[in-house]
C-alpha cells in the first residue's frame, strides 16, 4: 500500500478513537495496532502533528503508580474536521467498492 495513503488513512484512525474517548499516546498506538500494523513511530508523530494543527489539545494526568500520562482529546476544530474527514472516507471507500464489484 502507497505510504502516502496509508499515513492519511491511520491519521483518520487516530482521531477517530480519539473522538470516542480522550486517550494517552499509548493507548492509542495500543487500540489501533489490535487492527492495523503501527507501531509508535508511526503513531506519535501524527499525534504531535496533529497538536500543532489544533486538532488536538492534550493535558496531564497523574497516576497512583508511574510517571504522568498525557491525554489527547479533540479540539472543536478537530471535531469538525473528524466529520469532513469521515464523510470523504465513506464516499471513497463507497466509490471503491462500486468499481470493485462489493466485498
């Protein structure tokens, strides 16, 4: 698979679990590697990619055992652009589907 497309199809992956629920950057590459082959060096530059596009905001969790964890969560302007991105992926994925003959 082109590294082009594939970049953009698990950066829509990492915001879609964010959106589900706020995560810490492990979390993340945790949830979406029990589907797709990541790995951290993959995953942490979106997330970081993605905070500086304000698409994410993050903040600091303690815990009772380890060191601090930090959470990512959409921001208004990653919300809005979860939806653009998700209808985009369903009409392509749609689109690919008709000229494939179905799964």
């Amino acid at each position: 698979m082109n590294s082009q497309f594939k970049k953009g199809i698990i950066e829509l992956c990492v915001i879609a679990v964010i959106a589900k629920k706020d995560m810490y950057g492990y979390e993340v590459i945790d949830t979406i590697s029990s589907v797709l082959d990541v790995n951290e060096n993959t995953i942490y530059p979106i997330l970081r990619r993605l905070t500086e596009q304000d698409l994410l905001e993050n903040y600091i969790v303690t815990t009772a055992i380890g060191a601090p964890r930090k959470y990512y969560r959409l921001t208004p302007k990653g919300i809005k652009r979860f939806e653009e991105l998700r209808q985009e992926w369903v009409s392509f994925l749609g689109g690919v589907v008709q000229l494939i003959g179905g799964l």
